[in-house]
C-alpha cells in the first residue's frame, strides 16, 4: 500500500515565482486555472494554516499534527520526514496540465519519493506520478500509478532518468486528458519526453494532491523532499476581439470589469517578481552558476543574477545599477501619495528593469518622437552608452532611446519647475515601442483616475495619447512580451488586453464621437458634520442601475467659490471625491453608491458632480446658503455655455449654487436641511419620495444614515417600495431633525470667529449682485459695483490664496473702492456678503 502523499499543497503555492527552468514546454495554448502565491510567507507555516493572496485554501489529510504538515517557507513547500500527510486542493475536472518544480535531493540516507497526484479522491484513491531518488543510486525512478482501496492497482514503469549528483531544480509537466475510461498521460520530466501512458478511472474528479516519503535531513533546517512551484493550465480557448464592439469610455469600462489586477504585491515584493521572474529573457548554465539575463527597458543592457548567489535577485540587479521604471511616472499619477504600497504604484503590468542612468533620464517626461529636427535631440541612450548632441545621431537611430532638449516646445518660464511642455519628451528604442505603449495604456484604463489626479494630468494624459496608437502599431506583440503577460498573471492575476487583443487601443482611444454617458445621476445623501470629530463623512450618487461610476466627481467647493480639498478617492488631498464601481438594481432599475471623504467642510459648501468627461450635471450647497464657483469644473461649465457666464452678474448661470433645503412652509419660509457640529453621529441630509429622476425627491433630514443604498424613505416609483425599509409612497416621511438658527460649534468658511448663521434662504429676497473688479489685475487699487437689497449692510472681506484674511471693509457702500497698494502679488478672493447671501471674485494682483 502507498504511503499518503502529503505535500500536494506545495506545489500549487509558489506559482507566482515560476523560474525560467519550468517554461521549458510551450504553453501558448493552455490558460492558467488554479495556482497559489507563497511568496514571502513566513518560514515554517503549516501549509493549512497560509492565506493565499490568490487560489483556494489547502486542507491536509492524513494527520491533525501541526509538527507532521507540509510547511511553506519563502516560495517553497517542504515535507516532513516521516509523516503521512496529504496536501489537497480542487482543481478543474476535465483535461489539464499539472506542471511543477520539485527539488532533487542530495545526499540522503534512504529513498526519497515524491506523489505528484493527478486525480484524488482520497488516501486510499488517487492516481500519481511516482518520483523516486534511491539512496544509493544515480538515477532518478519514475512510474504512473493507480491506487484503489489503499493498494496500487495499476503500475505503469517509465524510464528511469539520470541524477545530476547535487541539489537542483528538475521541472516536471503531466498533461492529462480524459479517456472512456481514465486518463492519457503525456509525461515531461527533466526536458525529457517520457512514453505516453493511460492511466485508468477517476473520470470527473478534480481534486489534485501532493505527498513525499523521505528521511531526516542532516542539516537540522533542511528537508529532502521539496516542491518549489506547481501550476494547473486547461486547454485556452482562443483570444478573439476583447470587448468586441465596443469603443472608447464603454470599451474602458469593459477592460476594467474583465481585467482588473486580483492582487497586487508591496513594492519590495512587486521588484522580487520583476527582477526573478516576469522580465528574465534567458537562464544560462556558466560552470556551477545559473543566470538569469534581464536587459534594461530603454537602453537593452543585458544584465544578470546567479541563483546560487546567497543575495536575493532585486539585490545582484540593484548592485549592478539597475532599478526599476513606472513606465506611468510616479508623480503623473503612479504613487498617490508618501507611501509606496498603492496599486496603480506596484502594478506589475507597467514595471520594467531599467539601467538607473536612462531611468533618470526619461524621469516624468511624456513619450513622444515628433522631434526629427538636427537641433532638437539631446542624447542617446543605449546599452550603458550616453551620447550627446554635441557628438551627432548615431548611425543606426532606431536601436537608441533618445531625449529632447528642453525648452524647444515652450520657453523656460523662469518659475524653477519644468512643466509638461518645458521638459523635452522622450522617444524608446524602436523594437520596444510597442511594449511601452501597451504598458501605458493598461495602466491609462486601470488607473484612470490616479493619472487624472496626477501632475499636468488631463495634459501629460493627452500629450502620452498622442504616440500610443502609432507606436503600438509599428511594434506588433512579440513572444516574449506574450511571456511576460503570462508571467504577471501567474504572480498577479490577471493580463493586460491590450497584448492579447491588437484591434482594442485603437477601439478603446477612440478619437471620433463616442456613445453618451449616463448623465441622469444626482446626489442622493451627504454627511459632513456631526458631534466630536466627524465620522463617516462622504456622498452618495444616485441613479440608473448598470451604470459604471468610475471617474465621475463630486467637487468640494468653499462658500468663498474655490475648491478645497479632500481625502475621498484613495489620493490624499484632492479637489474632488472619485467613484468607482457600478450601480446595483435596488427594485425599479435604480439605486445608490456611497463614496467616503474625510476633511469635508460645514456650513456653507458646495458640492459639483461631474461626469468622466468633465460635464456638469449638478451643483449644490449646504448651509441655507446660495455662491457662485469662481473656479473649477462649474466657473468652466458657465464659461463654456456663455462667454463671460461666470461672473456673479449671471445669477442665473451654471456658476451659482442651488440650495439643499425643505419644503416651504405656510409662512412662506423653507424648512432648514443642514446639519450642524453638535449633530449626533450616525445622521445624514436626504433625499425622500418615489421616482426615479432628481426632481420626484425632496430633501430632508438630517434623518439616521443609509450610505450605499437607496434612503429609507425613498422608493424607485410610485408603484414599488423600498427594498430594505418598505416605505412606499403615500407613506409618512418624518422630518428629521431641525438644525439650530445658528451654529456656535464650527463654519470652515468663517475667519472672523462670528458663529455660523444658518437656515437663511438664498432667494427669499432680491439677490445680492457684485460686478467684477476692475481693474483686474490690479496695481494699487480696484472697483467693485454692488447692488443689494435695501436696508442690507455689506460687508467685504479680501482673502489670499491660503485663505487668509488680508483685508476687511464692514458697511461698505454700494460703490467700493479697495485699496490694494500694500499687497503683495498673487491671486486673491473678494468677498463681498449681505448675511446669508454672498458674492466672490479672483482678484490678481501684479506689482
């Protein structure tokens, strides 16, 4: 009877890490279907007792003693002498390709066997690849067995292989295909092809396992029996067009449902898979050495590391000067912030090795090779070469990387900072533009919202855009950057389409007109203030069920008309909260997507939703209070409908604010909507009513929270309910609570430490109008014009760009006059208020 193999777990874990050895047998053919990441875990963890990042948990059968099981270690398993443990997991029922690197054992004083298990049913049913090292033999002994009822019922012998006398990495590959009956083997072991063998029964069963026989190694900390990686692939079907039919923002939307990364690693971890595995071109076998050749990104410098060597691959590569490139730079949107462990920062899909000195070289210019002329080249790059202009261009161009001198586009601005158009930009070597701009447009789509809040964002997007197509043309996808996709969806889960599909970057950057966005979105709830420090600050977006809300905003704008900014979209301090995800159908086709924001203000506030395109579709404030945007999304939406539509003389444009408030009352008054800063925690201002468009509902509250759905009082129309509370229409909707006529707690918008009046209404009497000043830019005075309601008292306040209040006039009249002689230049905002009502202008002064 054979032992209970016990190491099935093993082999499946360190999948991620697949040295260049196991690529040995193409697999162009097959697609990955089970593999488990063990890279870094802990020394000696119960193979069990490990979360996989990616892959099913193993069980272990045959012992319940930790000190028995299989234990993980790095990117490895290793089995306990003496122990009947079996490692199983579930794999797929129908062909598939179990391949693995095992270990060969060294000076070992008894057999040492390995079970490569196909099919398990259980201890006592299974069929395996049995491996076997004599003690005191040269050859490795292999043989195809069926076990039934705990005894070998099918024995197929197969060629015995000769040892290499010392420790090794030995690739093994079974392809096992379904028969009438059981299983055809084909059987790879050690680059060898062995006699094809059927194996029989075990039809229709998909759990695989691994176990091992070996004895006490003499090294305390060492084992015999060592499974390094283990892989399952099932035949592929075909790649045909990705997302086929489907262009622009739909075929963006497409790619990031279908293509998301499932994992992505901390930086240390994400360099240790690029440097040992996803960009290794060759493995050489120089004396007692392995090694492994990387070449540069931009330069092609052919570098390697020797896997003997006890230094760890990210180490021999950073000794010999080579580090690795954002081909998205960091501060165009790759690293959102201080740290270095964010997603759109490690993804291996835009990590490359690079030699340090053309890293720095390329730093965060755009890509680009518009720039032909005799004068406009400042170097090449190639190899560890740097050839200047003064030298001239090389005599085969197309084999260099090459940056442009700065300044050609736009003039130096004597600022100190280099901008888009000041840097030069720079071209790649021509048999990798191609992989550069497939690079760049994986991470474009999957980070869309990270490269917009990046430096020069929008612009450094368009000016990257402009080469993508045209590069990704002239460099078709070759068989090793294939490779490399296989390679990061085996460590990271999935792969960049636009290397499968050829037809998707031009489909997905469309330039022609595109399908409409949804655009019948509203905000459906707001939290922003409550007792103590605030909690559970953030919008919600309501509308249509389907729609993908990645890249629509929600602006935060002070009462003065800037934006501010918030911690709402995984970027520390942006202007705007980004959604992501799609809306779920909460009965009648609509429903709600909550979006945290730290740092959102009280009192009187603003909030713009746009879509991904930029298009206003909503511009609210809070506070009982009505201003116009001098800046941003909204001062440009009025802009563009109306030449001069921003200026607070157009009351009724784009740029002013409308006001949350309640029903008016007999009295003729509205009911406050606000929330103020002792509000207790847990409550949010909503929307209320049956319907499915923005004006069935009307604001109430501050009623208890419901973040990410539809409101309790709140119904997709007049026939059906809500689908968690049950209120239908013609139901009672409570009030809420009433927020207090003034807030004594906090006003972020207030530097005159005057408590925070709330609940006035905007347009209860005429409206305050403030022309612009003039002139504009100033020099040592300006005018404003004012037209108030009669009796009002003015007051004008001048604040500087961090919101300082630099001057303040109280009772000014109709005609103000300020005397700006003593400030300094910079850009600055007029206040000019009469109590709830208030008007803003940008002033610039120039000396």
């Amino acid at each position: 009877m054979l032992p209970l193999p016990r190491s099935l777990l093993a082999g499946l874990v360190a999948l991620a890490a697949v040295p260049a050895a196991a690529q040995t047998y193409g697999s162009g053919d097959q697609a990955l279907a089970f593999f488990d990441t063990m890279c870094c875990q802990a020394g000696d963890t119960p193979i069990d007792q490990h979360t996989p990042e990616i892959g099913l948990r193993w069980t272990v059968e045959g012992t319940t003693d930790d000190a028995l099981k299989p234990k993980i270690t790095s990117s490895r398993v290793n089995f306990e002498p003496g122990s009947n443990a079996v490692a199983v997991a579930q794999g797929p029922t129908g062909e598939r390709t179990l391949r693995a690197v095992v270990r060969e054992p060294n000076s070992h004083a008894a057999d040492v066997t390995l079970y490569l298990i196909d099919r398990y049913t259980d201890a006592q049913a299974f069929t395996a690849l049995r491996l076997r090292w004599p003690a005191a033999g040269t050859t490795l002994d292999l043989d195809a067995i069926a076990v039934t009822d705990g005894t070998i019922s099918t024995q197929v012998s197969l060629p015995s292989l000769p040892t290499a006398g010392h420790s090794r990495n030995v690739p093994v590959e079974i392809r096992s295909v379904p028969t009438a009956s059981g299983h055809a083997w084909t059987v790879h072991v050690d680059h060898v092809a062995l006699p094809a063998t059927t194996v029989p029964g075990f039809v229709g069963v998909g759990a695989l396992a691994l176990a091992a026989e070996a004895p006490m190694h003499p090294n305390p900390d060492g084992y015999h029996a060592v499974v390094e990686d283990l892989a399952v692939l099932v035949p592929n079907t075909p790649v045909g067009a990705i997302c086929p039919g489907l262009r622009g923002w739909n075929a963006e939307s497409c790619i990031r449902a279908a293509y998301a990364p499932a994992q992505t690693f901390h930086y240390d971890e994400a360099r240790d898979h690029l440097f040992e595995t996803v960009w290794v071109e060759a493995v050489r076998q120089v004396g007692s050495g392995t090694l492994h050749d990387l070449s540069g990104l931009y330069g092609g410098l052919v570098r390697s590391w020797e896997r003997e060597r006890p230094l760890t691959p990210r180490t021999q590569m950073q000794d010999q000067d080579f580090n690795t490139e954002h081909v998205w730079p960091r501060s165009r949107g790759a690293q959102t912030g201080p740290s270095t462990d964010g997603a759109s920062h490690n993804d291996l899909h835009h990590l490359a090795p690079a030699f340090g000195t053309f890293n720095s070289a390329r730093s965060n210019r755009a890509f680009g090779d518009d720039f032909d002329g005799p004068n406009d080249t400042q170097k090449w790059l190639r190899n560890s070469t740097t050839r200047y202009h003064a030298s001239g261009p090389p005599t085969d161009p197309a084999t260099w990387s090459r940056v442009e001198f700065d300044f050609l586009r736009q003039p130096d601005n004597g600022d100190g900072y280099k901008s888009l158009d000041e840097l030069g930009r720079f071209d790649v070597r021509h048999a990798l533009r191609g992989d550069v701009a497939r690079m760049a447009a994986y991470f474009l789509v999957t980070y869309r919202i990270e490269a917009e809040d990046g430096d020069e964002g929008r612009a450094f997007i368009d000016a990257t855009l402009d080469v993508l197509r045209d590069w990704h043309e002239a460099d078709p996808v070759d068989a090793f950057e294939v490779q490399r996709n296989e390679r990061i969806y085996r460590a990271q889960g999935n792969r960049n389409p636009f290397v499968l599909d050829p037809t998707l970057l031009a489909r997905t950057f469309y330039r022609g007109p595109n399908a409409p966005r949804p655009r019948d979105l509203w905000i459906n709830e707001i939290h922003h203030s409550n007792d103590g420090p605030d909690t559970g600050e953030g919008v919600e977006i309501a509308g249509r069920a389907g729609t993908d809300l990645y890249g629509y905003r929600v602006w935060t704008y002070s009462g003065y008309g800037f934006l501010y900014q918030v911690d709402g979209d995984g970027t520390d301090g942006s202007p705007a909260i980004a959604f992501r995800g799609t809306i779920d159908d909460e009965g009648g086709g609509i429903g709600a997507v909550w979006q945290g924001a730290e740092r959102l203000r009280g009192g009187c506030q603003g909030l713009a939703l746009t879509d991904p395109d930029g298009v206003l579709l909503q511009f609210l404030s809070t506070g009982g209070c009505r201003f116009n945007a001098i800046e941003g999304p909204v001062f440009d939406a009025a802009e563009a409908e109306a030449s001069g539509g921003g200026a607070p003389s157009h009351p009724d444009s784009l740029a002013w604010s409308t006001v949350i408030r309640g029903p008016r009352g007999a009295d003729g008054t509205h009911r406050r909507v606000q929330e103020w800063s002792a509000l207790p925690a847990g409550h949010s201002l909503q929307l209320t009513g049956a319907g499915d468009a923005y004006a069935d509902f009307a604001w109430t509250g501050p009623l208890p929270e419901t973040r990410g759905r539809l409101n309790d009082y709140q119904a997709p129309s007049a026939q059906i309910a809500n689908a968690v509370s049950g209120w239908a229409s013609g139901d009672a909707v409570p009030l809420g609570l009433l927020a207090p006529a003034v807030d004594p707690g906090h006003d972020e918008d207030r530097d005159d430490g005057e408590p925070s009046r709330l609940g006035a209404e905007a347009d209860a009497v005429d409206a305050l109008i403030v022309s612009a000043p003039r002139p504009n830019p100033a020099h040592t005075s300006t005018r404003l014009r004012i037209a108030a309601p009669t009796g009002a008292r003015i007051e004008a306040t001048v604040f500087d760009a961090l919101g300082r209040v630099v001057a303040r006039h109280d009772d000014v009249s109709r005609d103000l006059r300020l005397d700006v002689s003593a400030l300094a230049s910079g850009v600055y905002a007029v206040r000019v208020a009469t109590g709830a009502q208030t008007v803003t202008h940008r002033l610039t002064i120039v000396r």
